[in-house]
C-alpha cells in the first residue's frame, strides 16, 4: 500500500462528517496522479464518512467524470444515489454536462453579437 493509498485510508478514519477529510478524498478520486487502488481506497473511506448532500453532490459530481467505474466507485455512487433526491443526484451526476452546454451557449451569443 502506497503513501497516498494510506493517506486515503487514515481520512476515512476521521469522523465522519469532517469536511477536510471529505475534501481531500474527493480531490483524491479527482487526481490523474493516483493509481487505482489509492482512488478505490478513496471512494471506500468516502463511504464511510459521508453523511449530508452537499458532500454527497460534490462526490457523484467527481465519480460522473468516469467512463467507467470499478466496484467500489459503483458501491459509493449506489450509496450516494440512495440518500439523495434524484433531482439533485441527477444534477451531480450531469454537472459537467450543463457546464459544457452554458458555456457553449454563451460563446453563441457571444459570437452573435460581435458579428
């Protein structure tokens, strides 16, 4: 077990709830640096200390950006997806998507209005 893999580990220890430690793991599931088993580790201990929507957003919002989720990121947003309302898991889980679509539309009407 790596350094960062052990990292993730011990941020799930902390109580549950803590925003830094949430934090941290979700940056951790976002991060190109990381090897598999430090984002499975990561998704593992964000199970467990998971406990309000906000987190729980910011979460299915970085696992969305996955073509394809191994078992224990499938675990933690099936987990997420049942103590979320399906408006705001659907939000989340689609963020980046209406991102992509606002900024296009701005650059349309951005365009259109320098021609």
């Amino acid at each position: 077990m790596d350094t960062r893999s052990k990292a993730a580990d011990s941020l799930g220890r902390i109580d549950p709830g803590n925003k830094i430690a949430i934090a941290a793991l979700v940056q951790l599931l976002q991060s190109n640096h990381v090897d598999d088993d430090t984002r499975r580790q990561a998704a593992s201990s964000l199970g467990q200390i998971l406990q309000d929507n906000k987190h729980r957003f910011e979460v299915v919002e970085a696992l969305s950006g996955y073509w394809r989720l191994d078992d224990e990121n499938y675990n933690l947003a099936w987990e997420c997806a049942q103590n979320m309302t399906y408006p705001d898991f659907f939000q989340a889980w689609h963020q980046h998507n209406l991102a992509t679509r606002a900024m296009q539309s701005l650059k349309r009407i951005l365009f259109t209005r320098i021609i």
